[in-house]
C-alpha cells in the first residue's frame, strides 16, 4: 500500500500553530489580571490581609447547644483555607458577625392513610438552617452588608432516626451557606 502523502509532507494541522498562540495569549492575560488586583486564584477579590469575627451566636429556638461555636470554627476554618486572610481577635480589615437564627423541622411528602378518620403522615422531613450575617470591609464599604440572611435545608426520610443524621445534615448545611457567605462577602459574587 503506498503512502498518499509526498516525501517531505509534514504531519501537522494547520490549526495547531493558532491554538498554540491563542493559548499563551490567554494565560498571558490571567496572569496579567491576577498581577493587577482584578482577581486572584484564592477566590478572593480584596487586598484585604485580615479577618475578625465573635462567636455566631445561637438564637434558635432548636438545635444543639454548641451550634454557634460550630458554625464560627468551621467559617473561620473555610476561610482560612480558601483564602489569603489571618483571622484575627478583633479591628480585622474584614470583620463579620451574626447569629444562628433558625434551626427548623418540617413534615415533607404527606402520604395517605387512605382513611379520613386518621392522620395522614409525611414520608420525609427537612431540616432548615438560617444564620443572619453582617459584614463590614473596611477597605471598600460599598461592599458591605447588614443582617443578610443565609438559608439552606437538606430532607431525609423518616424512616432514618433523626438523631443518628443530625450532625451530619447540620454540617451539610453549614458547609453550603459557608460558601454563600464566602461568595457574597469575601469573593464578592
């Protein structure tokens, strides 16, 4: 079988040589933003070097007892990790603060005894968790924000004892409305 290609022909596209220039132009331009201030890998959009917060406080009604520290070890851990940022005691460049405010069960996907005389009961139930935010940057105020409000709810069926599955719906929780707070303060989305 003979080759159809002429002695001397080369293997290569001829696209390849333009996508070899628009990929170092493009990663040119990343770098360039990232030098500038515009965005930055660790997700953050401040030269913010440091972040202060109390206790979130828990004001449910529901819920375990150290709910409040947490909700504030594992915000501050997110932020720690997510980040350029030191926390620190108190006067952080950042500071934000809140507290817990709901903590809330409700009966989910009823299902029909089939008998008007009985109560008819709920195949699942949710968990929703709320936690109001204020947050202050002292490097750029328009980017601040009083008593926002974060909420996120996971369900189980009630054939699972809710006891058993507490800790882990609550951390479930927690880590989605960490990541809004992260967003909408630090991020800035």
């Amino acid at each position: 079988m003979k080759n159809s290609k002429p002695e001397g022909a080369h293997n290569k596209s001829p696209l390849r040589l333009p996508l070899v220039v628009l990929s170092l132009i493009f990663f040119a331009a990343i770098f360039s933003l990232e030098s500038c201030g515009v965005y930055s890998f660790t997700g953050i959009s401040t030269d913010a070097k440091t972040i202060s917060m109390p206790e979130f406080y828990n004001n449910a009604d529901l819920g375990p007892a150290n709910m409040g520290q947490t909700f504030t070890n594992s915000l501050k851990t997110y932020l720690i990790q997510n980040s350029n940022l030191s926390v620190v005691q108190e006067d952080g460049d950042l500071q934000m603060d809140g507290e817990i405010t709901d903590f809330r069960l409700t009966p989910i996907s009823p299902v029909s005894t089939g008998n008007s005389t009985q109560i008819n009961n709920a195949s699942s139930t949710r968990l929703t968790i709320t936690v109001k935010v204020t947050y202050v940057n002292t490097k750029d105020e328009a980017m601040s924000f009083k008593d926002k409000s974060f909420s996120f709810y996971k369900d189980f069926t009630n054939d699972q004892n809710f006891t058993d599955i507490q800790e882990q719906l609550t951390k479930d929780i927690f880590d989605r409305i960490i990541n809004d707070i992260f967003n909408a303060s630090v991020a800035n989305w």
